[in-house]
C-alpha cells in the first residue's frame, strides 16, 4: 500500500484538526486562567495550517 503526496496530506489534515481541537479544549477546560489563552491561540494556529494542508490536498 503505497501513499502518494495526497494522502499524505489528508493524514496531516487529520491529526492537526483533532490535534487543534484537543489543545482548544484544554485551554477552555482545563486551563481556564491566563495559560487557556496561549492553548487556545495555538489551537487555531493548528487548524489554520489544517486547513492550508487541506487546500493543497489536490494540487501537489
């Protein structure tokens, strides 16, 4: 089973949205002081590359 470029990158799509998520919910949940602000930041920092891996999904 040999991965192209393509599935290579819906895999990296994958684990940085549940990866952006799990570091949201901990920042809300969690660590609802000032460090909640930081997870948060960097969870959508993850899905924002999450969602540049998923527009470059047909095109490389």
């Amino acid at each position: 089973m040999g991965m192209n470029k393509n599935t290579v990158l819906g895999w990296a799509t994958l684990i940085m949205v549940i990866m952006g998520l799990i570091l949201i919910g901990l920042g809300v949940y969690k660590y609802a002081d000032v460090a909640g602000w930081g997870f948060c930041a960097v969870g959508v920092g993850f899905l924002a590359n999450a969602w540049v891996f998923s527009a470059l999904k047909g095109r490389v």
